[in-house]
C-alpha cells in the first residue's frame, strides 16, 4: 500500500519491544510521527533514531509521539533500545 505524504494511515495493530499490543488508535488525538527502517543497529538507523531521541524536548510539549517500524523481531528491537537507548521517560 502507497500513501501519499500527508494521507491520514489507516489503523493497524502489532506488539511492541516488550510484548504488549499497541495500535495506531491508541494514539488518537495525538500527532503521531511514524518512521519506518530497514534493520535494528545498522548505521543510518541508529542515527535516525537518536536524531529522534535527541530532539524529544520538541516533541514533548506539543502532544506528540515517535513510532519506529521495522521488520526485526520484538528481541532485536529490545537489544537494540538496550544498547543504543532512543527512547526517554516523559
């Protein structure tokens, strides 16, 4: 499925690093930045999502959350956010 930049994406469902369910309507309300990568703990990847990390303080005021999609399963997703953490407590 092709959507154009600025197309509302439909809801969908899957299981985060820690096995819980969470779905794109969970997020209802909120500005959702969704950004998709190749593989965990790959150079441009990683930058990526530091760049993400890094930047929070925009985000965090404005009702706003950062989502990463990638095809690695829940174990890689929890090694990589353990080693190269991209993700802060609010």
């Amino acid at each position: 499925m092709v959507l154009a930049a600025g197309t509302i994406a439909p809801d969908f469902s899957t299981i985060d690093d820690q096995g819980n369910p969470v779905s794109l309507s969970d997020f209802k309300g909120k500005t959702v930045v969704l950004y998709f990568y190749p593989k965990d703990d790959t150079p441009g990847c990683t930058k990526e999502a530091q760049s993400f990390r890094d930047n929070y303080d925009q985000y965090k005021d404005k009702d706003m959350v950062v989502l990463g999609v990638s095809m690695d399963d829940q174990a890689s997703h929890k090694m990589f956010k353990e080693v190269r953490p991209v993700s802060r407590e609010a």
